[in-house]
C-alpha cells in the first residue's frame, strides 16, 4: 500500500492481509496525509492523497523497479531502484 504519487516510497507500508493497521493506514493516506522521516532525519509532511494497494512482486526485491518521471506529458527521467535487504 502506498500513496499514488510518492518518491523514495514515502508513505508505503506492506502488509500481508487485510487488517485493523492496514486500514488505519489507508485512511490515513487517503484523509490525514502523512509524515515521512528522511534517513538525515529531516521530516516531510505530505498532504491526503490517493492510494494504491497492489500486490508486491517479489521480483524487484531481486531486479529492483524503474521510475519514470512525467510533468504533464512530458518525460523528463528515470530511474532504477533495487531493494534493500
């Protein structure tokens, strides 16, 4: 789960069923918005916003996932993430 427009994966959190947290955390996406700590510590306020919950695909623990970045229609760049173990 995590929100629809996002960058470093700010606002995902995985769970493995439906559950009382992971409703908690849809609705706080969806109505409240969300706080995200950097690893320098810095904290990101991030405003209510859409969620996608979707089914995690174990191969980009292995492969990574690519990003491509659009303004309007316009690409302007990419990039490839691996997951951290």
């Amino acid at each position: 789960m995590k929100a629809a427009v996002t960058a470093g994966s700010f606002g995902m959190r995985r769970f493995k069923e439906v559950t009382p947290d992971g409703e908690v955390h849809f609705q706080g996406l969806n109505r409240e918005g969300y706080v995200q700590v950097a690893p320098d510590g810095t904290e990101y306020e991030c405003p209510p916003c859409d969620t996608i919950v979707q089914k995690f695909q174990r191969e980009i623990e292995a492969a990574g996932e690519s990003s491509l970045v659009f303004f309007g229609e316009v690409f302007t760049c990419s990039d490839q993430e691996a997951e951290e173990g």
